[in-house]
C-alpha cells in the first residue's frame, strides 16, 4: 500500500514538472512569435522606404533626363534658358568639388592676366545681369557659370549651409601656392569692405549715409532713371561716406596702371559702398562681411 502511494506521489510531481515545462515552453514560443513579428514588420516598413526612395529617384532621373534633352536642343541655338539650368541641378551637389569649382572661377575671372579692380569694377555686369535676365549663352563653361552666378540663392542660410569648413578649406587652397591674392589686387579690394562695413556698423553719421545712399539706388521712379540722380549717388558715396582709411587703400595705383585697365578711385570707392548696399538689400551683409574677413585672415599673405 505504502509502495501504491509513494508510486502516484510520484507521478503526481511528474505531472505537475512536465505541466510547468509545458506552459514555460508555451510562453517562450508565444514570445518568440512576437519577437519574430516584429522584427517582420520593421524589415517591411525598411523595403517599403527603400521601394518609395528608388520611386522617388527614377522620378527625378525621368525628369533630368528630359531636361537634358532640352538643354541639348537649346544649345543648338547658342542660348539656353536659365529655368532650364537651375531646375537641372535642383536637389543635386552640382557643386560636389568645390575646390574645383573655385579654380575654375578664378580661372574665368583670369585673375592671373588681370587685376581684381577691372574685372569686379568694369567686368563685373558681364557676370552678374540679375535673376531677372532670362537667357544667357551657354555654349562654353563661363556661360554656365554665367547661370548659376545670377541665380544662387543669395539668402544667409543657404550660404551658410553651402560654404562649410570643408569648402572654405577647399577655397583658401586655391591661393595657397601663389599670391593672385595680393598681385591681382584682390587683397586691396577686400581691405577696403571690410574697413568700409566697420565704419558704417560703427559710426552713426556713416549709417544715416549709407542709408540714404541705398534709398536712392533702390528708387523705382521716373526720376532714378536721370543723370542727377546717378550724380547724387556717386556724391554720397565718394563724398559723405568715404573715408580717410579707405580713401587711402583704394588709391593705390599699382593695380590699375594700364590704359587699358585704368578705373578712377571715385569709381572703386562706389564700388565699394554699393557693395554693402546691395548685401543690405539681400539682407545677407552680415554673412559676407563675416565670410569675407575670414578668407582675408587664411589668404593674405602679407
């Protein structure tokens, strides 16, 4: 009797061991399950980003490939529309090597052949007609560059964003091994707005001409158009704004000697204020003035 008892206390335990195995397997399988269903759905939501991502890619390849096909019959014209260019590189690094691109630039400009004052004070208007000007020869490279010049988003964030340390980098590499900087006159041109944006952030009389000054190249009347009104914007500038320091930077001859490329200081002083006013207007002097004093700290040579 004792032996009968012993006997199904025994497979009472055992059936109690393998009940708690059972439902600890069960479980284990339940959270397996889940664990595989999760994993299941993140695996679906990855191919589904990746299917809408290559979607989105052959959308734009499509849309390219048609631009380029229009460029192409453009420029059996010799002229290509602006739209076109921009609407080509939009949402692309068409800037990827932007070391490159500033050698290319400088290579444009011939900077090496000529000095800084003639190209940015007399050539100038051959890079820059506005983001108004609609077509523009694109036949070669410069008139490419001769696009995107007039039509880069001039706004601070976007400059920001766009020249990185890495790319400032890139930029003073261009100068490294040479002094285009200073034999071009490049050096002096940038001296005097820097020297010019200080006095006119600093000195009270200066903001209150400058200020006026820029009414006046910004006036939209019928009166704008007149010599007078062209006279008076060159007074105040060459007059009122002027100063003694930048007077003195901006009156050195040696780069602008040639008869060929001679500019009158009046002209470059101009220059040089209307500079400060056309980066007001864009609401963007900051940036530049900050971007402009530290490329003359990595370059200038002397």
């Amino acid at each position: 009797m004792k032996k009968l008892i012993t006997f199904r206390r025994s497979l009472t335990i055992v059936s109690f061991a393998t009940l708690i195995i059972l439902s600890s397997c069960d479980k284990i399988i339940v959270a397996d399950k889940e664990t595989v269903e999760k994993e299941k759905t993140e695996y679906i939501n990855q191919l589904n980003e990746k299917d809408s991502t290559i979607t989105e890619l052959t959308a734009k390849l499509k849309r390219h490939s048609e631009l380029l096909e229009l460029l192409h019959n453009e420029l059996y014209e010799e002229t290509v529309n602006k739209n076109s260019v921009i609407e080509l590189f939009r949402g692309f690094d068409f800037f990827a090597d932007k070391g490159k691109l500033c050698k290319t630039i400088v290579d444009l400009m011939k900077l090496r052949e000529k000095n800084a004052i003639t190209i940015f004070m007399g050539d100038r208007w051959y890079f820059y007609k506005g983001p108004d000007y609609e077509r523009f020869s694109a036949n070669n490279e410069l008139g490419v560059m001769r696009i995107l010049w007039n039509n880069i988003d001039r706004n601070t964030a976007y400059i920001n964003a766009f020249l990185t340390e890495d790319v400032k980098q890139s930029i003073y590499a261009v100068f490294e091994d040479n002094t285009i900087y200073e034999d071009s006159g490049m050096s002096l041109m940038v001296s005097a707005l820097l020297t010019a944006y200080n006095e006119i952030e600093m000195g009270e009389e200066s903001n209150s001409h400058f200020f006026h000054l820029k009414q006046m190249l910004y006036d939209n009347s019928e009166e704008s158009e007149s010599y007078e009104h062209w006279k008076e914007c060159r007074r105040i500038a060459n007059e009122l704004l002027v100063s003694e320091e930048v007077m003195s930077i901006l009156s050195d001859e040696s780069y602008a000697t040639s008869s060929s490329n001679y500019i009158d200081v009046d002209h470059m002083i101009f220059y040089t204020y209307s500079f400060w006013c056309r980066r007001d207007r864009e609401g963007n002097s900051e940036a530049v003035y900050q971007l402009l004093s530290e490329f003359h700290q990595n370059v200038a040579k002397y």
